[in-house]
C-alpha cells in the first residue's frame, strides 16, 4: 500500500513539474532589442510588428495542442488558449491582423530563430541550444 502512494505521488509530480515546465522566449543573436515581457506579449498579439530597433518582427507559435504554447499563453500573454484563438479569430474575420506563424516542435522554433534576426520565438527551456539568444523576462 505504501509502494502505491509513494508511486502515485511521484507520477503526479512528475506530470506536474512537466505542465509548469520553464519557458524561454528566443530570438537570434545578432538581434541585440531590449524585450520584457510586456513587449513580448504585444508582438506575439499583433499589437506590435516592429522590434524596439524598427526592425520587422515574425513571431513564430507552436501549435496549440502544445503544453509549450499554453503555458506561453497563460504566463505571458495572460489569457488561456482558447480567449488567444477567439482573440486571432476576430483579427482575422476583420482583417485587422494575421496570427503568428505555427510550428510543430521547439526544434522547429530554434531553427527559425537562428536563421533569421527578425524572428521571435518561445521553447521550453530543456530544448535550448546553440544558435539563439534567449531574453530574460
């Protein structure tokens, strides 16, 4: 009975410490914007498509099946991810804005992000690796 409780809870802390993993938001290193969270939030909306510097801005997503992506939603731009898909859908059915482009996988976002100084993104932090720059929020 013992064994039980104590496998029980560390499945649950296990399951749990993946749900709130860290979050790292990336971007390339030559692009040298100072970025808060505050920024972060409005370029990931739409409400900004410029860097700092006036230089272009392409915010990449992972898709929102992704834990990643919801917990990026609700830590950062403080909505859950269904008010972030009504709030895209009625920018687009308006023609006010076009949602930030989606991709499956953290290795995805890296490999945009390092290719590309306009290119903003977010991963979990156990995938960094070289090539990206990350901003501290």
């Amino acid at each position: 009975m013992l064994f039980k409780k104590i496998t029980l809870c560390a499945a649950f802390l296990l399951t749990s410490s993946l749900a709130f993993a860290e979050l790292t938001v990336i971007v390339n290193p030559s692009n040298t914007n100072d970025l808060d969270a505050k920024k972060v939030q409005r370029l990931f909306l739409g409400k900004d498509k410029k860097f700092p510097d006036g230089s272009e801005v392409l915010a990449v997503n992972l898709t929102a099946d992704s834990s990643t992506r919801n917990n990026f939603d609700e830590k950062i731009l403080g909505r859950n991810s269904s008010q972030v898909s009504a709030y895209w859908s009625k920018l687009v059915f308006t023609g006010k804005g076009i949602p930030p482009k989606e991709v499956s996988s953290d290795a995805e976002v890296i490999d945009l992000v390092s290719k590309n100084p306009s290119v903003i993104g977010y991963v979990d932090s156990s995938s960094l690796i070289d090539g990206v720059k990350v901003i501290k929020l």
